[in-house]
C-alpha cells in the first residue's frame, strides 16, 4: 500500500484493502501487456514497417503454432476439416503412369515402395503426410536425402514442418530460416536436425533449394509463407468452444441441488478475502445428503441457485459454424457432418464448389509444385545411376475420384456425352482416377482371359464378329 491507501486504511480497512487489490490487478495487466508487445517486436522487429515486401502489405495475426496443432488434434471441427481436406484431396493417393520404357514405370513401381526416408511409409502416405501438414500449419517441406546403398535409387524423401525451421538462424539474408540471395530468390533451408530436446546441442543444418520442395498454396504475388486453414477461424472456433463449454456447466448446475451460504460480516472486522470456518476444524461450505437436517448458525442465510437457461444456443453455434466452414474452405455439412438442413439437390450444388476449390488445388500447387518435383528427382537419379536412357520422361498424374452419389444417373449421362461427341473415354477414366492406356491394356487382358475359360457376361463388349455383324443392315422378308 502506499501512503494514501493506508491513511483509508485508517478509517476504512475494507475499502482500502479493495483498492489495493484492484490497482494491484492493474498493474499486472500493464507487465502483461508490455511482455505481449516486446515478444512481438521479437519475432518481427519490422512491425508496423512497410518495408516494400508485400506480406506487409497485409494484416498479419501473430498465430503460434501450439494453437493451430490444438485445434487440429484436440478441436472436434478442426480434425474434422483437416480430415475432409486431405480425404478429397489426396485420398488413397495421387497415382502417376509414367510414359516411356516399361523399365521405368517398374523401377517408378519399386521406389514409390521405399520412397520415406524414415522406411515407415510409401509415396503415397508421403503425399497424405506432406498435404496434411499443408493444411494445418500453412506448409511443408519435402527433402531430397541422399542413401548410401539404398536399394532401387539412393534418395529418399522426408518431410518437416514449420516447427523444424531454424528461425534463430541470424545472417544478412536469412529469415525464418530461408536464406535468400541479393535478388530475393532462395538459395537455402536451415532446418534443426531434431526436435526441441536435442537443439541445444545440434547445430542447424542447410538444405541447398534444389533438395527442398517448399510446399504451399500462394495466394499473394512475393508471398513467401503459407499460411494455415484456421488463420482466419481462430478466434471464432475458440468462442465456439466456450459457448458448448458454459452450456454444458450451466447443465451440469441445474442437474445439482446446489446452496450458497451467506454469512452475516457487518459486526466483523474481516481482512479482504478471508472467510472463517462455521467451527474449528469445520470447512465453510456445506454438502447435502439424503434425509439431512442442518441448523444455521445466527446471521446466515442460504439460497439455492436457479440457473437460467440461454435460448438460442444451438442457432448461435450453426451461425458460427457456417461462418467457420467458409472461412476453412469445407462446406457446413462437411464440417459437422450434418445433413439436416440439405436436400439431396443443395448438397450437390455446395459439393461441386467444393470439388471445384479442391481440384484447384489438386493442380496449381500439389501437382506442379510438389509431385512435378519429386519425379524431377526421380528421373535425375534413375538417368546419372544408369537405371535409364533419357534424363526426362512425361508423367501423368490422376488424382482420386470423387465419389458419386447417383451412380445410375452420372453414368447415364456420361454415356449420353460420349455419344453425342462431347466427351472421351479417357478423360472420363482420368476422372476416375484411372489411367487410360493401363484401363485398356487391363481390360483386354481381363476379357482374354475370361472367354479363354468360356465366361461370358451380360456386361461383356463385342468381339470382333459381333460387331461386324451389328453393322450390317438388316434385310426384311416378304
């Protein structure tokens, strides 16, 4: 207290303890609020500053990066929408029907079998792995790691986070970890060899941008970080949180016989803050039990709680949910996994946007930026270890299909579009993530092999000699 407050305290001891307690509260909010801002200098001394790099054009909340793997794993709606981003699109896989030599789709077969360097999971869970780290954290980066004695090609690919980026890396152009040249391309990554326990002791180390595949979407010219799904949902998913929280507080009170004692202070010099217990020995609240009588002391009273319900709630939470799906990318019914305000005609409509969004991104980022790389890496060593001829061939990647909900009609009407010319088989596998060549080659193959056995099937298409014979027009007898 300073000399004031004890000069109350004089007079008033209760007033001045009040006083003392919340200028107290005060100043503890300013310590907090001057830390807030010097760890915010830290992390960006250029805060406030144009400095001509359009990230600072524009605003930019300071997200750490134990909020956003909370919300992935621990939040029901966030797992839930990083589930739906990577089912659609990755799914089992995005498949690639290299073209060329039939040595090198076997050799491509082989190593997509050993592609991780950790020796835990093929391409394909790469890709899931990679895609996944996207979504949640903004990025990811895919490693080119060279094995001795490796078996099929001696590189393999491994993946890290945002968190492995050595930000306390300090040189004249280097930021968060990316070191860059005088023109403002990259030249270099500088990631930790190890997780937080082992940082002190192992120093960083730089991966070379050839052997580093930064994977993110960009959506701003010069854009140098991704950035995550949750970015703009926040604050909104966290108040979500605390309405379902107090509600079900709130539910939990009413379900309890619950009373709150009120003890008579007016005769008793009492500091701030302290209570006495009704005897020595005895605790100041109270528990009911079944067939209970209690006798109150002289100067207490006791009421029992009644709690109001909140009306509303539940449209509330929708409210905000629709607003969280679209600032996620995923549709409401997605998100929640809630189809009672949709017929089967809005569900169809809101999954084409959807579909549209992840193709989007299917082929301006995972495709060309990621996998276009990774088989880049893959030709280059297959042709300087004498595996193949020519140090490029073509790939053609086929992403999943999406899953049909009216398989009767989408086929019908495939088949109307081809007939009328304005659609191809090939393309129609491709959307089905087929490829087209392997289909065929399949399917003849399939079909010799089950009329060598004598089956035939109702589906089965026509040999040779029925087709000719259904080209023949029919003559009519009189």
């Amino acid at each position: 207290m300073n000399r004031f407050e004890r000069a109350i305290a004089a007079v008033a001891p209760r007033y001045a303890a009040k006083r003392a307690y919340a200028r107290t509260q005060i100043n503890t909010l300013a310590r907090i609020e001057q830390r807030a801002a010097q760890k915010r200098l830290r992390e960006d001394p250029n805060f406030g500053v144009n400095t001509g790099n359009p990230d600072d054009a524009r605003p930019r909340r300071f997200i750490d990066r134990q909020t956003l793997l909370r919300l992935a794993y621990e939040n029901p709606y966030g797992r839930k929408a990083i589930n739906t981003l990577v089912n659609n699109s990755i799914g089992w896989g995005i498949t690639g029907a290299p073209k060329g030599p039939k040595a090198v789709s076997t050799l491509w077969l082989e190593w997509i079998k050993v592609a991780d360097y950790r020796g835990r999971l093929d391409f394909f869970g790469l890709q899931e792995l990679a895609v996944r780290t996207m979504f949640r954290e903004g990025e990811s980066f895919i490693v080119r790691r060279w094995v001795r004695d490796a078996p099929v090609l001696p590189f393999r690919l491994q993946i890290l986070d945002a968190g492995m980026l050595a930000i306390d890396k300090v040189g004249e152009y280097i930021e968060d970890g990316i070191e860059y040249d005088a023109d403002g391309n990259v030249v270099g990554y500088w990631f930790h060899q190890a997780r937080s326990t082992y940082r002190r002791n192992r120093p960083p180390v730089m991966y070379p941008a050839g052997d580093v595949i930064h994977l993110f979407v960009q959506e701003e010219a010069g854009q140098k970080r991704g950035r995550s799904v949750f970015e703009p949902v926040i604050k909104r998913m966290g108040d979500i949180d605390d309405a379902l929280d107090a509600d079900l507080v709130r539910r939990k009170i009413e379900s309890c016989f619950v009373g709150f004692r009120t003890l008579n202070w007016e005769d008793a010099d009492v500091p701030l803050g302290v209570r006495e217990a009704r005897a020595e020995g005895e605790p100041p609240a109270e528990f009911f039990e079944p067939g209970m009588i209690s006798t109150l002391s002289p100067g207490e009273d006791i009421k029992f709680g009644d709690p109001k319900p909140a009306g509303g709630l539940g449209e509330a939470v929708r409210i905000n949910l629709l607003a969280t799906a679209a600032g996620i990318g995923v549709t409401y019914e997605h998100l929640t996994g809630d189809l009672s305000h949709v017929n089967f005609s809005s569900y169809r409509a809101g999954a084409l946007e959807f579909d549209a969004s992840i193709e989007r991104i299917q082929w301006n980022t995972i495709i060309p930026v990621g996998l276009n790389r990774v088989w880049g890496w893959f030709c280059q060593a297959a042709y300087e270890f004498g595996k193949t001829a020519k140090l490029s061939y073509d790939m053609r990647w086929t992403p999943p299909p999406r899953k049909s909900i009216d398989r009767k009609g989408d086929a019908e009407a495939d088949i109307l579009e081809m007939q009328a010319g304005l659609e191809n088989r090939r393309s129609l596998l491709n959307a089905r993530g087929l490829d087209h060549d392997t289909f065929m080659e399949e399917t003849a193959a399939d079909l010799k092999a089950q009329q060598d056995k004598g089956l035939f099937y109702k589906g089965d298409p026509f040999t040779a000699a029925q087709a000719a014979a259904s080209s023949q027009p029919t003559t009519g007898t009189n």
